[in-house]
C-alpha cells in the first residue's frame, strides 16, 4: 500500500509539475516582448534604418524581420504572395508607387492618433492606407558658368527657349519625374503642362539619362547647364558617399529651389496580409514620430516630415517653400502624367 500511495503522488506532482511548465510555456510565448515579430518589406536600404529598427524593438520588444529590395520587385513579390505573405509592412519611395500599392489592395486600412498628429494631412493617405516617413524634394540645380542661378524661378522658366541646348532630363520611366508631371497638371492644368513638356523635350541636348546622378555630373562638366534632380543626389555626392571625384563635381552645382517646390515622400503601411496589424502600426508610428523620423530622413539625405531636419549639407542648400500638393493627389494623377509625357516626346 505505501509503494501505491507514493507512485500516486509521483503521478499527482508530475501532472502538477507538467501543467505548471505548460502554462509558463504559454505565458512566455504569448508575452509581445518575446514572442512578437513582424515582417518588413522595404524599398530603402541604409544601415542607419537598420538601426532604427533595432531601436524599436529594444522599445517595444517587437522584432523586425527585414527584407530590403527595389520597391516595384516588392510590389509584385507581396501582390503573388496574396494572404500567405510574411510582410506586415510595406515601405517605398515615391507617391505614385504608394498609390499604385494601395489600387491593388496591397495595404489596409488604418486608424491612428499618432500618425494623424505626425503626419501632415497632405502626406498621407485619406483612407489611412500609406503615410509619409520622409520627404524629397526635386529641385533645379545649374551650372553657374553656363546658366545663371536667377534664370530658374519656377520649374516653368525650363521649357524657356533661354535654355535651348543646356537642358538635361532623366527619362520619363523615373517615377520622381512622372511625379514632378502630376504636380504641375494639378497645379497647372492640362495646357500649360502640355505645353511645358514641349518646351522641356525642345531645350534637351543630351540624350534622357536614366538616373540623376549622371546628370549631376554632366551639368558639373558643362555637357549641359541645367538639369531636374532630388536634392538627396545632390548631397550624397557632396557628403563624399559617392567618391572624391564626385564629391569634386557637386561643388561645382548649384542648387536652385523653383518657387514653390514641388515634394515627394517615401512612406509606408500596415499590408491587407498582415497578422499583426497592431505591433505594423506601433512601428509606423514609431518611424514617424519626430526624432525616429529625422534619423529616418537623415539616413538617404532626405528632408523629416516637418521642418528641414540638422543635416549640414541640406542646411546649406537652403530653405524652400513647398508647393502644399497632397501625396494621394500626385498617386492619382500618375496615369494621365504619364500619358501627357508619352504624348509630348518626354522619352521612356
């Protein structure tokens, strides 16, 4: 009888002991701060967002698994992946890729009172689909040798026959400049932006580039006097990111902010896949307060959602006054931006 009394309480203490383990199994997995992550899909890809990142999780204990690529692959990528993919938040650079994202379903809906304080209204999706994290601003930027800074006052003054033969354009894929287009048909109209890119297309010398920074450089050897650029290109170069050489021919540029100044964004949001909607939103909020948001903006040259941050070479080129176009407009007037260009000769 003794040895049956003591093998039932061996059996009683280790079932109590097997619960016991269970339920702090359970309470350990189910605590935010261990067993919480979240998947990122992110067009940017600088170390200092990586340690933005690392940031946040020691803040909320939510970890972030990061997959960095070119922002259209990210698109395609979550769109064939549909519910099963791992994203939770989507991040790319551009309006008209934001809105093309959230067209296709790609984003939730989302209710926030942080990012309503955070964000300006005109940055930021009327549905609460995407918000901006950092804005861009594109810009003018001259060789003083060839074209007189004065000479540029608005982006109109670039379709002036003045400038025939010292114009240089990125071609008409950039989405920055088919963002540049929606921004001037709303303000604008469709005549006068019509016949701005006409004029444009007629003072080009040189063959459309595919990317600004070429343009920097032919502008700062006199191939061309005048060129459209993001001042981030402009600041790489002369912060040495690109080499001493580069660095040499940024010197030689001249940044001309058109008044007022058209402004673009990189932003993000919460994914229609996501399984944890709440900690996607905790981070976008997190990336948009004030300190995490000059850091972000810092991280590619960029200006933060407010005001024009403590970057030394941005400082240096100077305050703009920003033309006010809401991010969700320049997304929804891509197309026919698009159509305009293609029409006119603006090269693909």
């Amino acid at each position: 009888m003794a040895s049956s009394s003591r093998l039932g309480l061996l059996l009683i203490v280790s079932t109590l002991y097997r619960s016991s383990l269970i339920a702090a199994l359970a309470a350990l997995l189910a605590s935010p701060s261990l067993a919480q992550e979240i998947g990122v899909y992110s067009g940017r890809h600088y170390n200092t967002d990586k340690e933005l990142y690392k940031q946040f999780t020691k803040q909320t204990g939510i970890k972030v698994k990061l997959l960095e690529s070119k922002d259209d692959a990210l698109i395609q990528r979550l769109k064939s992946e549909g519910s099963q993919s791992p994203a939770d938040v989507l991040i790319l650079a551009d309006a008209a890729r934001l809105d093309r994202a959230a067209a296709m379903g790609l984003y939730r809906p989302t209710s926030s009172a942080v990012l309503s304080r955070e964000v300006p209204a005109n940055l930021r999706d009327p549905q609460g689909r995407w918000y901006a994290l950092t804005r861009r601003a594109r810009v003018v930027i001259v060789n003083p040798s060839r074209v007189k800074p004065e000479q540029i006052r608005t982006y109109a003054d670039l379709a002036k026959p003045a400038l025939k033969n010292q114009l240089c354009l990125r071609n008409a894929k950039s989405p920055y400049n088919q963002s540049l287009v929606a921004d001037q048909l709303i303000l604008r109209g469709d005549a006068a932006t019509k016949s701005w890119i006409k004029g444009m297309v007629a003072n080009v010398k040189e063959p459309f580039f595919s990317s600004d920074t070429p343009m920097i450089r032919a502008v700062a050897q006199g191939q061309c006097g005048v060129a459209v650029v993001n001042t981030y290109y402009v600041a790489r170069m002369l912060a040495g990111k690109k080499g001493k050489a580069d660095q040499a021919l940024a010197e030689k540029v001249k940044v001309v902010f058109p008044t007022p100044t058209h402004v673009n964004i990189s932003g993000g949001g919460v994914t229609k896949a996501s399984d944890q909607p709440a900690a996607a939103l905790k981070l976008l909020e997190f990336l948009a307060s004030s300190k995490a948001s000059s850091g972000y903006a810092n991280a590619n040259d960029e200006y933060p959602l407010k005001g024009f941050g403590n970057n030394p070479i941005l400082k240096r080129f100077g305050s703009f006054r920003p033309d006010g176009v809401s991010a969700f407009q320049l997304g929804a007037k891509n197309s026919q931006a698009v159509a305009l260009m293609r029409a006119n000769g603006w090269s693909f």
